[in-house]
C-alpha cells in the first residue's frame, strides 16, 4: 500500500492498525464510561440535528420553536451546547490526532481501477446522504443504534443493524466491480 498523497518518500512508514478486538473492547468501555458519567450513550445523529437548529434558528427562531421536531433541540436557544456536538468534535479531533500519530494522514481518494476520482466521490456523496436519510428515518445513526441501543438489548436497534449487514452484503458484489 502506498502511502497517503501529500506526503513525500521521506516519510516515516505507517504503524500498523489496531487488532479489531482489542478496539472494540476499547470502544465498549468508552461506552460504558459514557453511561456512567453522562447517563447515556453514544451517537452522533444529534449533533447534526442540533447544528441544524441552530442554522434555522438563524432565519426563523419562531419556525424552530414551533415545531415539535426541532424543539427538542432547542435547547433553551443554546443548540450547540450539548454533549453530542462535542462528542462529534472530540471524535474528529481524536481521528485526526490518532491518524498522524499514525503516520496515516494526509489527503487521498481511495478508489479502484474501474471508477474515476469524480465518480468515487459522487458514489460517497450519494452513499452519505442515503446513510443520513436513514439515520433520522430509524432515530439514530450506526453509532446510536448498534452501540448504544444494542447495549441495552434495545430490538429497534438490533433490527437496523441487522437490516444494515443485509444490506452491505446484498449491494456488496455489485460495487465489487469497481476495485477489481
């Protein structure tokens, strides 16, 4: 594997990754410190939703609070001051952190040699917004839903998780062809 565009052949070679068991390990005991000290789970749908309230709020403070969705994230008109946003936050920085540490940063398109750059990053785009799409219909993106509502045996969440690998594995050989 090569290393990552921008940077040179002086670079230092990338550390291996993690054994995944070890960072799922890792993860569930995040998740249970989480519950322990913030009385809840992860997730990250919120933070979305709250930056989005406040980005209408901006226009129309009257739209935001009238409407039983976005009220919720209101907030006493301070969306932006909860624990899911700087749960996002920490998340970006610590990815972004861990992967120079890592020696594994820098700027690519990964992709296989029967699609474009362009087309890889329409595909992405697409993918993203279906997956947003999804979070909001099953109330909670793949972190909320299959970490913390797994964890409390919640059957909502073990049915979109279970829909998820059916999925991945149903569409799976047909974006195949693109990396052979």
């Amino acid at each position: 594997m090569s290393a990552p565009s921008g940077r040179g052949a002086e670079a230092a070679k990338a550390q291996p990754y993690w054994n995944p068991y070890l960072a799922g390990i890792g993860i569930g005991l995040v998740l249970l410190a989480t519950f322990f000290i913030m009385g809840r789970g992860l997730g990250a749908t919120g933070a979305f939703s709250a930056f989005l309230v406040w980005l209408m709020s901006l226009f129309s403070t009257e739209y935001v609070t009238s409407n039983a969705v976005h009220s919720g994230y209101w907030n006493d008109g301070s969306p932006l001051v909860v624990f899911l946003v700087f749960l996002s936050i920490g998340s970006f920085a610590g990815a972004a952190l861990s992967s120079a540490l890592a020696g594994r940063s820098g700027w690519s398109i990964g992709r296989g040699p029967n699609i474009s750059p362009v087309g890889r990053l329409a595909l992405a785009f697409f993918g993203g917004l279906i997956m947003a799409i999804g979070s909001k219909l099953a109330v909670g993106c793949t972190s909320g839903q299959a970490l913390t509502g797994g964890s409390m045996l919640n059957v909502g969440s073990w049915t979109f998780m279970i829909a998820v690998f059916i999925g991945g594995y149903a569409v799976a050989p047909i974006f195949k062809r693109q990396w052979l």
